[in-house]
C-alpha cells in the first residue's frame, strides 16, 4: 500500500536555529501534499498546501517566512522551520494526495530548546 | 507495518441509515483514540475520541465504540445525512498528548 515517510522522526535543537523536515511518498507520486501541526487535545491545523513546482498555499496566521516549504519534486516536500522558537515544538504531520486518497506520515515531533 | 488499519477505503449508505466505520490497530500501547472527517482540500477536523478506559463514547449522532481486546474501535452514524459525506480517519496515540497516528480513511457517502 502507499506509504508516506517523514524524516526525521524527532529532533531536538536550539532556539534560534532552524530545521528541515521531509516528507516523501515512497510508491506514487503526490503532486499535492499537505502540512498540519498538532496542537494539545489533538486538534490538527493545516498550515500549508505544497504543490510540486509552484508555491505553497498557507492557511491564514501560518507565517511563510518561519515555515518555509519547498516541493521539489513529486514524492518530497519539505518544511523548514527558521530560526525555531520553543512555542514552536510540536508535532508536525504531513500527508500526501494520490487520487482521492490522501496518506498521512508518521509524522515529527520537534522540540527547540 | 501499519499501526492503524481502515480496510474499507470507502463507504455507501442511504440517508437515514446508520453509518459503521471500522479501525483495527495493533499497538496494544495505544490508549487514546480519534476520529477526524476530512473534507477535499481541507484540513481534518477533529470528530470524537475515546479513552481506553472506556469502551463507548456518544456525541449526538457520533458514538465511538472500543473493542480492547479486539484492538478494534467503530465510529457509528446515526442518522447518517449527505453533509456527512467526507473522508473519515481513524487515529491512535499513547496517551492524550502522544504523536497521531493515523489509518488511510475511509471515504464515506451519504445519498438522498
């Protein structure tokens, strides 16, 4: 079956550095992924839609300059955290399209110290 | 491997009638479940949960029924109505707080 992969899987840094997470479609092609953060009580938000070779879409009050995100290629997306800040550990999931379908990956839970 | 299975990619009933979305698991650390509707090009929004302490857990239409042993829960609608028609994913975590993870959804749709 489809599987999406993030990587890293966890990672600690400090505050002021910033942090790349990937996220790869290992068996199809996803010209649409997707971004979202955990928030406490499990409530996800969307902050960004990636499409392969144009910009990302942000959803309101995600600010694109601290989450950069960067489709290169239809099974990678990445989201870069700039210059982190503790509020902004968390749990960062992304998902990818394939047809109707949509596959989350394991997800990343980042802690900026 | 999967840690959490939906095998039914997707669902049809008749409007009135009750809709029954399945979820497997296999970690048996798992104490926390959700369920999230999507729908297309939208973020998922969280539905219902339950804790293992408990085996049911009622929000109007929504039950979330828990099978421990079967490492098994059910999201149940009744009556099920066309603007429930949507992705449904099942997710689990270890505790309230742990990392989500999710099943592959089940498309369900409702028709008049």
């Amino acid at each position: 079956g489809a599987v999406v992969s993030q990587h890293p899987s966890w990672v600690i840094c400090k505050s002021g550095t910033s942090v790349k997470i990937e996220c790869r479609s290992l068996d199809f092609q996803a010209t649409t992924m997707f971004w979202y953060r955990q928030f406490p009580k499990q409530s996800l938000m969307l902050m960004a839609t990636s499409n392969e070779g144009s910009k990302a879409t942000y959803e309101q009050g995600v600010e694109k300059d601290k989450f950069l995100i960067n489709h290169a290629s239809l099974t990678l997306s990445t989201l870069t955290v700039t210059s982190a800040h503790p509020e902004d550990s968390s749990f960062y999931i992304c998902s990818a399209d394939r047809g109707i379908e949509q596959y989350f990956g394991p997800g990343t839970r980042l802690t900026v110290t | 491997d999967q840690q959490v299975k939906q095998n039914s990619p997707s669902l049809s009933v008749q409007e009135g009638r009750i809709s029954i979305l399945n979820c497997d698991y296999t970690n048996s650390m798992f104490d926390y479940f959700l369920w999230y509707k999507k729908y297309p090009a939208e973020g998922p929004t969280f539905l219902i949960s339950i804790s293992s302490i408990k085996d049911k857990n009622e929000d109007g239409r929504f039950t979330v029924f828990l099978n421990k042993s079967a490492k098994h829960l059910s999201l149940h609608i009744v009556p099920s109505q066309p603007g429930d028609s949507a992705v449904y994913f099942c997710a689990a975590s270890r505790g309230s707080q742990g990392n989500l993870i999710f099943g592959k959804g089940t498309k369900l749709s409702v028709k008049p």
